[in-house]
C-alpha cells in the first residue's frame, strides 16, 4: 500500500510539473507572436532607447526598420516572395541600460547579436537558445544568476561566445564544450565555481578565457593550460541552483499535496480484496 501510494505520488508529481512547462511554452508561442520591428521597438522602449549615444532611425513612425542604426537585414526568399528580415544586431557601447530582452526566438533570422559595453541587467535570457545564433557578445554588462543547464546544446552554427565581465554565478555546463562550430569563448571574469567540462581537450576551440573566476577543484587539466582556468578545495560549488531546477523544485512542492490525494482517492475506490461475498437478503432484494 504504502509503497504504491509513493510510486503513484511521483508519476503524478512528475506528470503535473511536465504538463505544466509545456503550458507556458505553448500559450507563449501561441498569443505573443511579434513582428522582427516589434521586438526592436521594444528593446528601444525597455532599454532605454531615449538615452542612447545613436539612435538614427529608431522610431514607432520610421517603417523601414532594416536602416535604422545597428540593424543589418537580409534577404529571404520563399515560395517566390521575398523579405528582408533582421540578421544582427550591434548596439555595443551604446549605453544600452535596464532588464535584457528575453524575446530573442522571435527574430527568428537572428545570426549575431552585439550588446556589448553596456548596462543591461537580468540573467541569461533563455530564449537565446531558440535562436540559430553565430556570435553572441553580451560581455562588459551586469548580468546576474546562472546559465541554463543545457546552453549550447541547440546552437550548432555557434562561432562565438562572450559572457566576459559579469556577474553570473554557478555551472558551466559541459553542453557548451560540445558546441561543433565555437571557435572563441570568454566566460573570463565572473563568479563561477564549477566547470563541468570533459578531461579531453576540445581542439575546435582556438580562443578559450576563463580566468578571474574559481572553480572547485578538480578541473580538466587543459582548462588550465588553455583557457587560464584557476580551481581552489576552498571552493564549495555553485551557490545557486540553475533556474530550471528551483522551477522543477517548486512545481514538485506545488503538486505533491495534490499527488497525494489523488492517489488516496484512487486507493479508495478500488475494491476491497479477500472480501467474503453476502448474499442479499430478502429484505434487501429490492425485487420483492
């Protein structure tokens, strides 16, 4: 009985924050589909636009998003009809300030992106990994928290990524190191504590800088040699979870009660074993 009720709990629990997730991401495709001028128009908005050192061209009244300052656009062809759609974005040094987007999957042409030598604040927006991204550079800003767990496991144009001078904390997951394409790499000068890369060298990278934080120890030799990576026994570990483990964590939390009286709802309905069959008696036999 006991040893049912646990294992029903946890299909239940599991079920519940699955079902869950997959919500929020089909309502989110589904109501907040927005234009490429739209998605620029609101990092002009939430990112303080009015104050930036250039803004030729950023307007709500200016159509023709492909001149504006820092937008390179491309032609794409299908089905006989062309468009011209927004293939980077290079606002570096451009005092660029507040919360960083996090609608990148709706550029969906999107190949490089420059934010570099800013003030934008957050964590790493994880729509980025939904993006066919070649350089990412986010570096010399003030992002905060940890990196996805799986970063880098989609981006197989990858060429290069720049985190360099934040303040992200935590893992490096081993998913970047089997990014095929990444040839430069910079997480240099954060808060990591543990590198979760392989012993074997990976020889595709030529540029690799993860200097100015510290690991606990041990770390893959190369790290060292390579990409100037420093370990300490004095270090404990990450002092955060990942954001999708806290998330998981809470929505078991949520669904665990409910698990519970689902399955004691389930335990009562079944029918009682070994139960001796009685007969109705003539008083109960409603045909009489």
């Amino acid at each position: 009985m006991k040893k049912g009720l646990f294992i029903w709990t946890l299909l239940f629990s599991f079920f519940v924050v699955s079902a869950l997730s997959e919500t929020k991401r089909f309502w989110k495709t589904r109501n907040e589909k927005k234009s490429s001028r739209e998605i620029l128009l609101e990092i002009f908005k939430e990112n303080g636009g009015e104050s930036w050192i250039k803004k030729d061209g950023w307007s709500v009244n200016n159509e023709a998003f492909c001149e504006w300052y820092g937008i390179r656009c491309e032609s794409f062809c299908e089905g006989g009809e062309c468009e011209l759609d927004v293939v980077e974005i290079d606002l570096s040094a451009n005092h660029v300030t507040g919360k960083i987007l996090d609608s990148w999957d709706f550029l969906p042409r999107i190949r490089y992106i420059r934010l570099n030598q800013n003030n934008l604040t957050g964590s790493f927006p994880s729509s980025l990994e939904r993006t066919k991204i070649k350089q990412l550079d986010l570096s010399h800003n003030r992002l905060s928290g940890s990196l996805p767990l799986q970063l880098g496991s989609d981006w197989e144009q990858l060429e290069s990524l720049d985190l360099s001078h934040n303040n992200l904390i935590g893992i490096i997951p081993a998913s970047i190191q089997t990014i095929q394409n990444l040839r430069n790499l910079d997480l240099s000068f954060n808060d990591f504590t543990a590198l979760l890369f392989a012993e074997d060298n990976y020889d595709a990278i030529t540029t690799c800088n993860l200097e100015g934080n510290v690991f606990r120890c041990p770390i893959p030799e190369w790290t060292e040699r390579t990409c100037k990576a420093v370990c300490s026994e004095n270090v404990r570990g990450p002092a955060v979870w990942p954001k999708e483990a806290v998330m998981a964590v809470i929505l078991l939390m949520v669904s665990f009660p409910l698990a519970i009286l689902f399955v004691i709802y389930l335990e009562r309905r079944q029918p009682k074993e070994n139960q001796p069959y009685q007969p109705l008696s003539s008083s109960d036999n409603p045909f009489e």
